[in-house]
C-alpha cells in the first residue's frame, strides 16, 4: 500500500434555514468612510481604532476588567481582489472577545473566545474585498469593518488598550510596523511582496487548498429556497497517523437545522438543545 495514499472520509447532510436570507447587497450597512491616511495607501490598508470602554465589576486593583469596543477596518486599494482576507491583531492584554461583526476567528474558535496572545480574524460573510478599479470606488465592496466588543484587564482611562501589531496574514504581502495616529488608533499599509511566487491567477475564484496531515471540506451540493444539501469530507494524509474515533464540531451560522444526515451521527442524542437551544453539533 502506498504510503503517500489519503483515506477519506464523508458524510451528507440536508439543512433548513430558519429565516429567509436577505440578498448580501440588501443585508449591509453604508460603510463609513476610510481614514484620510488610507488616500497614500496603494496596497491593503489596515486600521485598529479603539471607540470606547468603561469600568467593570469586580474591583479588582491587581486584575481589573475593562469592557472596550473597537472598529477594525480592512480597506483594498490595490490592483487585485483580496481573496479570502484574514488580518492578525496582536491583542496584549488578556482579552477576552465577546462578539466581533462581519468576521471569524480564522482558527476555528467560537466567541467569546480568549484572544490575548494575539488572533487572525477572517471574513465571514465577506470574504473577498474587490478593487475600486472595478466597483468603481464602491465601499461596500471594497471595505469591510469589523466592530469588536470584549473585555481588557489591566488599562485604564486615560491609556488606551491598543494591540501590539496588525498586519495582513494572507500570503504574499509586506506589511511594515504600524503606525500610531493619535492616542487610540493604528495603521498600516500592506503592499505585495515582488519576491513571492504563485501558482494562482487572478481569474481563479477560490484559493488553492492549504496542505496538511487532516483536511475537512464543506462543499455546498444543492441548494433550494430554505434548505440546502452539503457534504462534509475528512482527508487524512498522514502516511503514519491514524485518526480514530473522529469527530466533528459545527457553528451555524444562519441558524441552520439538520434533519436529515447520512454517513454520520449527532454525537448527543438530544433534541432539548436543539429545539431550545442554539443549533449545532
């Protein structure tokens, strides 16, 4: 038997929608306008403002809480899509994020979360960020701003509990050290590394699969007015490892509902929490 062989794995699932999905273009806000700093910026412009925070219980002199809200913007001004963006902030002070809009924690990890030794957030539900050449300047397709909400230990007013870094984690690009704009807001141009090579064209509408000993693949199959069909796949190309006893952890986003599944099964046989709980396996 080859040792270069993968061994796959898959199961099919249908899900109903519980709500009507609104057209993306209907379901988003008015994006406001980019920082005058971004105008210099022929790359992906970054930004991390800090908007707001207050005092929470309990005291605690030596470990204080402190609720803050802050706005990440990604801004594309370059000549090409930014396909599936993903951006690293380097958060310092033992955050705890409750919510964030318009993206995900690229590892996989459900808020609220612990992100201070740093996360990657991605784009979740835009995750592509077109070129103004091509919009014609349209900020709802080039620009996207992500509302963070959680909690700092440790920063009090007047200090602002800005992160360490930011910069773009998609590959190919060059991003230097940000620069502070005020007390309370970062920047950062990132611009293409002339030294990276590739193999994906521009034409190309998703990007390659990234290697690795497992990977899982969540290909929609059909879809209709309120309920789709999906397929799940588990590769395993470890020519040593084994994975037994798999299992597999989902979050709905759209308030999915399973009812019909094939190849695999809920790992918890209980409806309460799907009926009077959030959905998800």
């Amino acid at each position: 038997m080859a040792l270069n062989q993968s061994y796959d794995l898959f199961f099919i699932f249908n899900l109903s929608l519980l709500f009507a999905l609104l057209p993306f273009s209907f379901s988003q806000t008015v994006a406001d306008a980019p920082s005058p700093a971004a105008d210099t910026c022929n790359g992906i412009f970054l930004s991390y403002a800090y908007t707001s925070g207050t005092k929470l219980k309990p005291t605690d002199p030596k470990h204080q809480p402190y609720r803050f809200e802050s706005v990440l913007t990604v801004l594309n001004n370059g000549d090409e899509k930014l396909k599936s963006w993903r951006v690293f902030v380097g958060f310092k002070n033992d955050e705890y994020l409750v919510s964030a809009s318009n993206a995900v924690l690229a590892d996989g990890t459900s808020l609220p979360a612990n992100v201070g030794n740093g996360t990657v957030f991605a784009g979740y539900p835009m995750t592509d960020l077109k070129t103004a050449i091509e919009t014609a300047g349209d900020l709802n397709q080039i620009q996207v701003q992500v509302k963070l909400l959680g909690t700092q230990f440790g920063v009090a007013a007047p200090s602002v509990p800005l992160p360490e870094t930011i910069h773009l984690a998609n590959d190919g690009f060059l991003c230097p050290k940000p620069s502070l704009q005020g007390k309370s807001e970062m920047q950062v141009c990132c611009t293409k590394d002339p030294k990276f090579k590739t193999n994906v064209t521009v034409e190309d509408e998703f990007l390659p699969r990234q290697s690795g000993d497992l990977t899982i693949m969540y290909d929609v199959t059909r879809t209709y007015d309120s309920n789709y069909w999906a397929q799940v796949t588990i590769s395993n190309h470890n020519p040593l490892g084994r994975l037994d006893n798999w299992k597999l952890s989902f979050d709905w986003m759209r308030d999915e509902f399973i009812y019909t599944m094939k190849g695999a099964y809920p790992y918890v046989v209980d409806s309460s929490d799907c009926i009077f709980g959030p959905q998800g396996l």
